[in-house]
C-alpha cells in the first residue's frame, strides 16, 4: 500500500479522505494548510507515494503547494481536488504531469479507483 499526505484546510475532508484511505490499507499524513503539507512532506520526501491537495486554500493554493512538493520530488503524483469547476488549463506547465483532478463532494469509491489507478497504471 501507498503512503498519501492529504493537505487540505477542512477538517471535515481531511478526516473523511484520512478515514476512506486508511480503511483501504494506506498509510496517512494530514496537513491543515500548504505551509504545514510541504513542511510534512519535506519531512519524509523519499516515503510518501501520493499528494492530495486542496486546490482553493487560505495560506497558498493546491498548485503552489506542489509546486514546491515538486522540488523535492518533481514526479510525484498530484491529486488536486476542489468543489469549483475544473479546468485542466488552469495547472501550471511546470506541474502538470501526473495530476490527476477529484471533484469535491467525492464519494469513497471515487477516491480509492483514483489512487488504485495510480498506484497500478493500466497497461
């Protein structure tokens, strides 16, 4: 199994994506804003397999806060997630390999096809 560092500034979303990839085997690290996910991430840059991150938080955006993930690790998977509509021309060129996009509200099922398609790419 995977581990994910979920960053996003809900805590009802956190603890909810926390709860849905726990119960399917990963392991989870949570941050309540970008400084804090990329302060996390940092931490243990060669261990974590998967960011999620918000797209719309208070402190930096889901694409700054890969941006900087990315120069530590710049081919880490990238889910960004927000309950706006999504244009994948808004991601920034120098980040937009392996970003993938979840429309919030998601469904468990939503979430664990996504990171199983990550983890395992179709052939």
């Amino acid at each position: 199994m995977a581990k994910i560092i979920v960053i996003d500034d809900e805590e009802m979303i956190r603890s909810i994506a926390e709860r849905i990839l726990k119960k399917g085997g990963h392991e989870v690290l949570t941050a309540e804003n970008g400084r804090t996910g990329i302060e996390k991430f940092n931490a243990q840059v060669d261990q974590i397999d998967i960011v999620i991150c918000d797209i719309n938080m208070d402190d930096l955006s889901g694409f700054d806060v890969l941006r900087e993930i990315r120069k530590s690790n710049r081919d880490i998977p990238g889910i960004v997630s927000s309950g706006n509509p999504y244009n994948p021309d808004d991601v920034p060129k120098e980040i937009n390999e392996h970003i993938y996009f979840l429309q919030k509200p998601y469904r468990a099922s939503q979430l664990t096809e996504l990171i199983q398609s990550i983890l395992v790419p179709q052939s």
